[in-house]
C-alpha cells in the first residue's frame, strides 16, 4: 500500500477534525435520518447483523437520542442546590443524578 503524502494526510485530519464539530455532528445525522428515510442505508458484506426495516432503525435512533445526554448550564437557587446535595448524600448517589430525576419527575408531571 502506498503512503499517503503529507497533504493527504493533513486534509483527511481535517476532515475528521470537522465531523468532530458540531455542525459536522448535525450534518452527518441529517444524511443519516435522509439515508433512512430514502431506505438507502445499507449494511457491509462482512456484517453479521440482518437488514433492519428503515421505521424500526427510525424507533432506534429516537430511542437512542431518549438516553443521550447533553451538558448545559444553569442557574439554581443555592438552597435548592443545597438541597439537592443533601438528598443525594442520603441516598448515596451523586446530586446531579438527583437534579435530572427531578426535572424528569417534574416533566412527567407536566405532559
């Protein structure tokens, strides 16, 4: 195999470096999520996994977006954060866990 010159290598780290980024992150699940919809993805010769009906992988990426998780900040009042720090000692688990469990409980509640 031949070597790839320093160029080459140079734009295809840029490449990558792109699709690392946000905007590449959006830009590849829109072609996916099109891919889908046209019924173009296809697996590889050497995959083991059998052809999945386009709505049931349509089912998996919601469900996989469900369970991602993405950082933000926000402003608390200190007592609540307090709080929310006390009930986690008790329960011996970390105070965001007892954050997101509240906003979920809270979400619940509201829809």
């Amino acid at each position: 195999m031949a070597r790839k010159s320093k160029s080459e290598t140079e734009a295809a780290a840029a490449e990558a470096a792109w699709h690392a980024t946000p905007e590449g992150r959006r830009q590849t699940q829109r072609e996916f999520e099109r891919a889908i919809k046209r019924g173009d993805v296809l697996r590889s010769r050497a995959s083991t996994i059998p052809l999945t009906d386009t709505k049931l992988l349509a089912a998996l990426v919601e469900k996989a977006k469900a369970n991602a998780t993405k950082p933000i900040s926000i402003r608390l009042p200190v007592a609540d954060l307090e709080r929310a720090k006390q009930i986690a000692e008790r329960g011996g688990i970390g105070y965001q866990t007892v954050l997101k469990r509240a906003i979920r409980a809270g979400l619940r509640k509201v829809s």
